[in-house]
C-alpha cells in the first residue's frame, strides 16, 4: 500500500496540505476531487516523491519515507514502482511517441523492450500514430503516449493528474477500461480529475480535498449524498454547469 500520513507542505510560506492523509491500495482506484488551490496536485507530487514536505510521512509497502525541512525528500526514490501521469504530458518533442515510451525502458536495460511496446501500443490502440513526433498528433493521442510510457516500466502504483482532460468521451471510456485492466493486475491508482462521469464508472474510492485539508471521503456514494455542505456546494456548482452545457430538447448537439 502506498499512503501519506500528516503531510504538511508550505509554499514561500504558505501552508498548502495541513496533516493530510490518504491511502491507495493495491488493485483500486483513490480518486482526488476539489476546487482549484485545494492541493491535489501539491498531494500527488508528494506521493510521487516529488515535493518535499514538512512534515510527515509517506510509507510504501511498508518502507517510510520520512520528511524533513533540513534533508532532500526523499532519501530513497522508488520510481519505478511509484509513476506519475501529470497534465502538461512531458514528452520529449525531439523523439517520436514510440521512442518517448521505449527510452525509460533502454535506460534500464529491460530485455523485453519489444514485447512491452507492442502489448502498449495494441493496448492504447496507437499504431497509426505511435511513429509521430508530439507536435504532429492530438492532444489526447499525447495522452494515451503518457500514459503508455508510465506503464511500460510496470509500477505498482499509478499516479494521474486530469489524464481525462485532453480526451474525447470515447477516448475517456476507452481509459476507464484500461484502468479496469490495471486494477485487475494489482496495480493502485490515484487520480485527480473533474470529470464526474469518468469519475463514477472508475472510483473505488473518493477524496474531497478543500483549502489544503481533507473535507470528506467515502464510496462513490458521497457524490450522491454529501455529508458535509462544502463537498454539496461543490456537486452543485458543476451539476449547475453540465446541465448549462447541456442543448435544450431541438437544439444542436
């Protein structure tokens, strides 16, 4: 199990997560919700031994992490077994997708760097596009190529920042089947997004983060029935804005 205990993270002196805790399990899907400046990705960064908190800990499979102001967090980093999927993509624009997912494979020296590529690349669908620069493909073909390259190493768990947010509802769909398999093979996932409708076919479990703090957490129903008015100001807000966004009975689609 991968999990932060007390996590406290400041910057330029303003405190961002205050004693934050949260557990992604193996073979499940944590999803991280809240209104921008919540801290979800500031929390995401910790868990991927990115960002160095204050204080607190974050424990894998039973190994800790510690943090401290005075050392660089953390001593120990157990990339690959913790990967990151973040929205900005980070693939290299000089290299083919196809080389952007092979690389972190060739720096380790993997044998079966083929075999890996070929069952991502089926798996992603992305065989008329995978020998394209970044620059020379969709948003959401990036996506899939990000995505591909996390999983080629093989982690057991998985963090993804809004992967959802450059893909079509096909393509989102297509993710949450994917997700279904990861989970199926034991791998943890945390993800942040607002897309709710992603959010109910592929959550085990859900976060409300608000203002740097934990506010409610539960199944999948806590985004039918909120216990607490702020997760229920929230829900309103974007019910409020699909159905603002939804075309009237004879309007276009």
């Amino acid at each position: 199990m991968l999990k932060c205990k007390d996590i406290v993270l400041a910057y330029r002196g303003k405190r961002v997560l205050n004693n934050v805790s949260v557990e992604v399990e193996p073979g499940r899907v944590t999803a991280i919700i809240g209104p921008s400046g919540a801290g979800k990705s500031s929390l995401l960064r910790c868990l991927a031994f990115i960002d160095s908190p204050a204080s607190g800990a974050v424990t894998m499979d039973g190994d800790e992490y510690l943090a401290s102001e005075s050392t660089t967090f953390p001593l120990r980093t157990p990339w690959p077994e913790v990967t990151a999927v973040f929205q900005q993509f980070f693939l290299w624009p000089h290299l083919t997708l196809r080389k952007n997912i092979s690389l972190p494979l060739e720096l380790r020296k993997v044998k079966d760097i083929e075999i890996r590529i070929t069952r991502l690349i089926d798996q992603f669908s992305m065989s008329d596009f995978v020998n394209r620069f970044p620059n020379e493909v969709s948003g959401g073909q990036r996506q899939r190529a990000a995505l591909a390259r996390a999983l080629a190493l093989e982690p057991k768990y998985l963090l993804m920042d809004e992967i959802t947010s450059a893909l079509d509802a096909v393509q989102a769909a297509a993710i949450v089947n994917h997700m279904t398999v990861l989970k199926d093979a034991g791998i943890g996932i945390l993800m942040i997004t607002h897309h709710l409708g992603f959010l109910r076919r592929a959550a085990d479990s859900i976060v409300y983060m608000q203002d740097g703090e934990i506010v409610e957490a539960g199944g999948k129903e806590i985004l039918d029935i909120p216990a607490t008015p702020e997760l229920k100001t929230f829900l309103s807000a974007f019910n409020s804005l699909e159905n603002s966004n939804t075309p009237r009975q004879g309007e276009p689609r």
